[in-house]
C-alpha cells in the first residue's frame, strides 16, 4: 500500500505542479489555448487556484517524507479532490462534458491517494 501511494502520489504532485505552476505563472492570453475556462474566471481566482494545486502537491510529498504531521497529506488529497469537483462543475457549466475525462481520472487519483494515506499514514 505505501508503494502505491508514493506512486499515484507522485504522479499527481507532478501534474498539479505543472498545471498550478502554469496558473500562477503566465499570463490569461497564454492560458487561454489550453483552458478557454479562464476567461470567465477573473485572473485573482485563476491564481489561487493554482497556488492551491502546488500546495496540495506539496502536502502529498512532503508531510510523509518527512514524517511531520503526515495527516496532512490527506488534508491535501481531500483539497485536490474539491478542485476536480469544481473543475467539473465548470466544465459542465460550459457545456463542455466531453472535456471532463482529465478532471474525472484525476478525481479518482486523489480519492485514490486519500484512501491509501489512510491505510499507512
């Protein structure tokens, strides 16, 4: 079990460092290409938004390598999950249910990340 969450884990800490890197970072205009939902959304909000995903990222890793308030990396399963549900929620807003594949497989690694940091944690 504690190999399986390293793995999904990480995975996903990849991803939201990515993707939340990406939202805090560059512009709307640069943004937009990829995620025509931040035009809707004022800038402030797409920030946070990805402030909130590099430190969900950070509580998967972090809290259990160093064994420090480990419970934390639930805390942070959890919050990555709301952020998929509200993603959908978006999604679905905009009539774009055939884009919701992504927000749907990583909803599933996150409860698949909180769960497992049940098991060990």
């Amino acid at each position: 079990m504690e190999l399986a969450y390293w793995i999904v884990a990480a995975l996903l800490a990849v991803f939201y460092v990515y993707a939340g890197g990406k939202k805090v970072i560059q512009s709307q205009e640069r943004l937009r290409p990829m995620m025509g939902w931040v035009d809707r959304v004022p800038m402030p909000l797409v920030r946070a938004i990805g402030v909130l995903e590099v430190l969900g990222a950070a509580g998967l890793i972090l809290p259990p390598l160093t064994g420090i308030a480990a419970w934390l990396a639930i805390a942070a399963a959890i919050g990555l999950v709301l952020i998929q549900v509200g993603g959908i929620a978006v999604h679905l807003s905009r009539g774009e249910a055939r884009q919701i594949g992504l927000n749907i497989a990583l909803l599933a690694a996150a409860v698949a990340v909180a769960w497992l940091g049940t098991t060990w944690l």
